[in-house]
C-alpha cells in the first residue's frame, strides 16, 4: 500500500483515478469483456498503483453464492410497497430464493443504513423500489454503495427510478399525469387542486408534469393550486384541508398517489362533500384497495406484480455495460369518484 494511505484502496478509487465508471473499472479487473485492453491495463496499472486488493470472498458471495435477495422500499406498510414486496418475494421463490426486506422511511440517511446492512448480510442481489429524490447528494451516495457492491459481483435493480446509473423497472409517470388532466378536463374542471407530495421528489415531480401540461394544453382558462406535503395519507389529508380552506371554488382534487387519495376523501367526508358531486378525487397506482374506497377511485394504474417480478427477473440478469431500462405501461381506471363539474 503507497506510503501515507490510511485505509485500504477502494475500486471506486482506482475507477477516479483512472477517468472511467465503476463498471468500467470492475470488469477491467476481472476481465471481462466490453472494455478495451488499452483501457484495462491503464485501470490495473493504477489499481498497483494504489495498493487495490480485489476482495475476493465478496466477489464470490454477492455472485452467487448466497441465496437471498435484500428489498428496500420506502415504507412497507403503504399498499404500493406491500405489493410490489409480495411480487418480488413470489418471484424470488420460484426462483429458490428468499427475500430479506428493509425500509427506509423516505430517509436518505437511513436508505444508505439499509444498503449497507443489506450487502453485509451478503444478499445474491438488491432491489430498490421507490422515487429517488431531486437535487441532493445523497442519492450519489447511495448509488456509490450500490456501484461498489455491483463491482464485488452482486446484482442490483431499481423500481420506479427514472434518473439512475443502474439498471431499472420503470412506468411512465409523466404520461399517466397526462391522462388524469385530459380526464378532468373532459369532465369540464378549471378550478383544480393539486396534492402533490414533497418538491424533491421525482415521481412526484414527472406526475405533476403531467397533469399541469394536460389541463393546461388548450385555450380554456385553468387555475391550478398546488400543495405539497407528505407522500401518504396523512400528508394526503392536510394537503386537500389546505387547499379546501384556501381555494372552496376547486371542483377537483388530484393525488399524486392512492394513499394520499384516501388522506383526501378523508377530508372531504369530514367536510360534508359529496364525491363525486360537489368534487372529484383522482389518485396514482391502483393499489388493490383502491377499487374499494368510498367511492371507488379514479386512478392510474400501474402493473404493480410486472414491475416487482420484472425487477428480479433484472437483477437475476448478468452485468451489461450499461444501464438496462424496463418501461412499463400505465392506464387510467375510471371508477365514481370524478364526475362532470356540477357548479
């Protein structure tokens, strides 16, 4: 080890130094193809350079040797994760493996916790399903933990994360944003309220995209309010008590997501309206309870099972050199909760 260093070299060191991707630098390594022999003998020259010590009972564990998949969502108790959890755990066990889950409570402090507990467990592969956030440097972080555990041999997918280096199962929330406005639109609404969730998060984000540039893509004169707050229920229901007290002229309330949908109907039946009479209530993902809420939601739905199963049958696959992208369909479901503008 070069005199000085005070822990050992790191591939991501090697990978900086040498001006190239951390894939780039683990394939050169090992030898694998797609990488030019000019670039591999820069990567390993700098890899003697440095003292980097490939670790080679981690490259045998995370490439096969363990049986176990890691799972990190947000919060296991919101429907959109509970199904998405049993999709990858019916997966993985027709494929013999079990399924170690961990949450991050929307907490990216603690998202790096859990990869870290995750890859210490010695997992086969990570899946991560959840929104990344805008703007920050932790999501780098993150994406640092999951490159080095992906350089050791392990495997790695992500649901539902559009604006990530690694490969990804994702729906296109932009466009399901879309089908709401031209719903409500139809319908005749001009006075509408936006339940959108926190301002960094990029789902949240891509779907209100959507939705603006839908109601607003013709002539007619549309106000929009938007209120962001919590990703859930009770974010759900103080973002529409807001809007309704600021705004009592809205006719319609959009969720960027189900349980933020039933945090607004909660409101609504607190405040004696009527749904679909006095005002409509659309949410996002078609979680199973959905259909069941009074009355049913107006929704996008989202193929949460595909998304959890395309995401194993991802990470089951072998390294490509770059970052493979699953996109899958989204439909809007028209159920009694949106109605024709009554007033």
């Amino acid at each position: 080890m070069p005199q000085g260093r005070q822990t050992p070299a790191r591939l991501i060191d090697v990978a900086e130094k040498a001006g190239v991707s951390l894939t780039t630098a683990s394939f050169a390594m090992s030898g694998r193809p797609g990488v030019s022999e000019a670039v591999a003998e820069r990567v390993r020259a700098i890899a003697a350079e440095l003292g980097y010590v490939p670790n080679m009972q981690a490259r045998s564990l995370a490439s096969g040797a363990s049986s176990t998949v890691g799972l990190l969502v947000h919060d296991i108790a919101d429907p959109y994760f509970a199904e998405l959890a049993s999709a990858v755990v019916a997966s993985a066990a027709d494929l013999g493996l079990t399924v170690q889950i961990c949450q991050s409570s929307r907490d990216p402090e603690q998202e790096i916790t859990q990869v870290r507990t995750l890859v210490a467990s010695r997992v086969r592969a990570l899946i991560m399903a959840g929104s990344g956030r805008t703007g920050t440097s932790d999501a780098r972080a993150t994406y640092d933990e999951l490159e080095r555990f992906q350089s050791t041999g392990g495997r790695v997918a992500m649901i539902g994360r559009h604006r990530t280096p690694l490969d990804a199962v994702v729906p296109d929330n932009a466009a399901g944003g879309a089908m709401v406005g031209v719903h409500l639109r139809d319908l005749g609404h001009t006075q509408v309220g936006i339940v959108a969730g926190p301002d960094d998060l990029a789902s949240a984000a891509d779907r209100l995209r959507g939705v603006t540039e839908a109601l607003t893509a013709d002539s007619e004169r549309v106000d929009l309010y938007v209120e962001h707050s919590a990703f859930d229920h009770a974010g759900g229901e103080a973002a529409a008590e807001r809007l309704l007290t600021d705004h009592p002229n809205i006719t319609a309330l959009v969720a960027l997501n189900d349980s933020m949908a039933a945090g607004v109907l909660a409101t609504t039946r607190r405040r004696g309206l009527d749904v679909p009479g006095d005002i409509s209530v659309t949410g996002f993902d078609d979680v199973r309870v959905a259909a069941d809420l009074g009355p049913g939601l107006t929704t996008v739905r989202l193929p949460l099972h595909k998304m959890g199963t395309s995401a194993v049958a991802l990470a089951m696959k072998p390294p490509a050199t770059r970052a493979r992208r699953v996109q899958v369909p989204v439909e809007l479901v028209v159920r009694g909760s949106t109605g024709l503008r009554r007033r």
